[in-house]
C-alpha cells in the first residue's frame, strides 16, 4: 500500500511540474493552482457522501483525512484540476474529462487493497466528474483565458464559500476542538437566526464581489484581478471588505460550534492577510495605479470602516421620478442625509423614457429599478449603505423587486424631456423643481425641496 500511496502521489504532481515548467503565462499557472484548490474541496465533499452512499472507502492508514489518504487526496486534486487546465490547447474538455473518466476506472481498481469499492462505485466516479471535475475544469480554464466573467466569478464565490463555511470548519475540528453538533442541534428558530446572521455579515463581501466585477471587469483571485481601481461600493468604506468578512464569519461559526480551534483559525487569517497577503496587494496596486490608489489609501483603511463613503470620482445620478409617491418620498428621504457623491435628478429630465428609477455611476454603470435605490443608499452612509448591499444580493434583489412592483409601485413612465403632462388633479401645481446638474455638488448635493407626492 505504502508503494501505491507514493505513486498516487508523485505521478500527478511530477505531471503537473513538467507542463507548468512550459508555461509562461503565470496567470494561467495561477489558474491551474485555483483548479486545484476548486478539485481538492470538491473532492473532500465527494469522500464525505461516497462514504454514505458506499461507493468506495479507503483501508486505515496513517496521514488521513476523515478516513482518506492525504497523499491520494492530493494526487486526486493534481489529476482533476491543474493538469487538464495546463494541457487545454491539446486537450477539449470533453476529451479531458473521457480520459479522466478512464485513468479512474483503470486506477481504482489497481488501488486494492487501499480502495474498496462498493458494487455502484462507477456512478460515484460520473457524479465525482460532473460535480466536482468539471467545475474544477471550467473555472481554471475560464481564468486561464479571462472568458465568461460572470461565471469564473460564481464559480469563484462558491469554492471560496465552501472553504471558508465547510472545509476550514471541519479541518479545525478534526486537529482541534468544536464539531457540527453545535449546529446541527439547534431548533430551527435557532437555524433561522444563524443563517439570517450569515447572510447579513456575508453581504458586503458578496457586494464587494459583485464591484470587482461589474465595476472593476475582474475577480477576487489575486491573478485574476479587476482591470481598474475599483473604489465603489464596500470599497468606498473599507480596503478589505471580502477579509474582514472572512474573519468574522469564521468567528460567528466558532462561536456557534464552540470550536477554540476554528477561532485561531481566524485569527491567523486576520495576521495573515495584515502581514503577508496586504503588503504585497498594497505594492501591486501601488504600482498598477500609482496616485489613485495613493489618495484612496490615505482616506480608506484595511480594517476599520468609514461612516461615509469616500468619492473622488465624477457625481454618480440617480434619476427618480417625483411625480411618484413612493419615488419623491425616497428622494426626500436620500436629500436630507446628503449623500455623497450622488445628485438626485427628476426622471422627466432623462433623454429616454424611464419605467423605473435609474442609477449611472461616474464610471458609466447603470442599474434600474429597486438595485438603483440601493446603490443611491451607498452614498449615504455605512448603516444605510449595509442595507443596500442586502437590498442587492443575488435572490434577494429579485424577490425585492417583485414586491415592490405588486406592493409599493409598480413600472411606470416618467415624463420625458421637453415634453409637458397635465398636472395631476392632486398635486401642487406650485411645486418647486429639483436641482439642476449646473448647481447640484458632486460630493454634498443641497437638499431639493421636496416634490408633492402624486
């Protein structure tokens, strides 16, 4: 046995070696190390329900993870992740996947007596394929040729999830103190409560995600970063938003699995990422954006948020319909917090017709609708700008959208430029106009008087 672990081991890393020494482009070697780190969780998850479904099992040994063999576990990730990555010139995903298909079912076997296999062990080598190869594949390969951002960006957001809720979790238990029984036993009011908090500590970190791509055109992978400075969103608050996220949502599972473990697991993220990921993302940055980043990192620290958001670049608009009720009451209520960095403009002043509130960033980004009032709640302040990122989050933007087209106000055209309705019946017909773009600030916008509600 003790030949067929070294084996396992060294022909999969010595593989990837030898590629990686070829390529050049580092970008993509970083993106055969993230299909590693993508094979190596999926492949941990799929040991856990291959137990359970009796597929195969591996003979008490020394060095194991949870009952699998370290080595095997990582020759595993070498084979499923890097390897076809670096090889994707000459080898089509689907001729990947078929040959890795066959090297399983050639290799399994040979493994004996280390592996036991269960009489369906072929069906958990499709379902270890489809579940955890090909995302594995389809995120490196994405990354090693920078296509399809939004998906390497999902992709990227559930290995990161999965490590950070899962694996790094059950690693710390398994050396240290603390189980899943602390969470498992909870009634499910206590569910609720803990999955509610977890959302609400992981919004900005997931909003953070969301600006680096649809601001920044990049990802949080270190080699796979946003092409501009992105200062936007959590960024206008705080430097690290996604690492202060991590950390606290380390210590909330701490505390909820009572693990000593898992806390020291955070605390050395926190120094980790202080004095060695940080100073390293400060010189890269430093020098990709030289005094942008300068002025931005004089206002904006690592660690500690801002109560108001930094701004250097052009006013954002957020244009809203005042002869709207609900639109004119948002309006006021945005007005008398002078946000910053935002001018508030009528909706009948646009050069198209809006069916929905419309945000235009400094940069050029546009959102509609509810997501428009979130990011003009950005501008205001941290507590209000905590409710925006929620307010945006994938599922919850949806369904807030939904309820606020049913309930409060459904899609409705404004009034274009230039063109005069009649004044409703209801509404003053001396109502004072919203500022205009000569005499609004880009940074302290003055508070327009407040237009009648329709």
């Amino acid at each position: 046995m003790t030949v067929a672990r070294w084996l396992s081991l060294a022909l999969p890393l010595a593989a990837v070696l030898a590629v990686g020494a070829r390529e050049r482009d580092r970008s993509v070697r970083a993106a055969g190390l993230l299909a590693f780190l993508t094979a190596g969780i999926g492949i941990a998850a799929l040991h856990e329900v291959a137990g359970l479904a009796g597929w195969h099992a591996f003979a008490p040994v020394d060095g194991a993870y949870r009952g699998m063999p370290v080595d095997l576990w990582i020759g595993w990730a070498a084979l499923w992740g890097p390897l076809p990555v670096l090889l994707r010139r000459v080898l089509p995903l689907p001729v990947a996947l078929g040959l890795l298909l066959w090297v399983d079912a050639v290799a399994m076997p040979a493994l004996h007596p280390l592996v036991s296999l269960g009489p369906h062990w072929l069906v958990g080598e499709v379902v270890g394929l489809v579940v955890v190869a090909l995302p594995a594949q389809l995120l490196g390969r994405f990354c090693a040729d920078r296509r399809h951002l939004g998906a390497r960006t999902s992709l990227q957001v559930g290995v990161f999830a999965a490590l950070l809720l899962w694996l790094i979790p059950t690693l710390a238990f398994e050396v240290g103190d603390g189980s899943w029984a602390g969470l498992v036993e909870l009634d499910r009011a206590g569910m609720l409560v803990v999955a509610q908090l977890t959302v609400l500590v992981a919004a900005p970190a997931v909003a953070a995600v969301v600006e680096f791509a649809a601001r920044g055109g990049g990802t949080p992978y270190p080699w796979d970063p946003p092409r501009r400075l992105v200062t936007t969103g959590p960024y206008a608050y705080l430097a690290n938003p996604m690492q202060l996220a991590a950390v606290v949502l380390l210590l909330f599972v701490a505390a909820v699995t009572r693990s000593v473990a898992l806390v020291l697991a955070a605390l050395s993220a926190a120094a980790f990422g202080a004095a060695v990921a940080g100073p390293h993302e400060q010189h890269d940055l430093r020098t990709r954006y030289g005094e942008s980043w300068r002025s931005y990192r004089r206002q904006v620290r690592d660690w500690w948020p801002r109560w108001r958001p930094y701004s250097c670049e052009p006013a954002a608009v957020l244009w809203l319909d005042d002869g709207c009720g609900p639109c004119a009451a948002t309006w006021r209520m945005l007005a008398r917090r002078h946000p910053v960095g935002l001018r508030i403009r009528p909706a009948r002043e646009h050069e198209q017709v809006l069916w929905r509130a419309e945000y235009v960033g400094g940069d050029g980004h546009t959102e509609r609708g509810l997501a428009a009032v979130a990011r003009g709640l950005e501008h205001v302040h941290l507590g209000w700008a905590f409710v925006g990122w929620t307010l945006r989050l994938p599922g919850v933007a949806w369904l807030a959208q939904l309820v606020t087209d049913a309930m409060i106000t459904a899609p409705h055209p404004a009034r274009p430029r230039g063109e005069t309705w009649p004044t409703p019946s209801n509404a003053s017909s001396t109502a004072p106009s919203p500022p205009s773009a000569s005499t609004a600030s880009p940074a302290s916008p003055p508070a327009p008087s407040p237009p009648p509600p329709a």
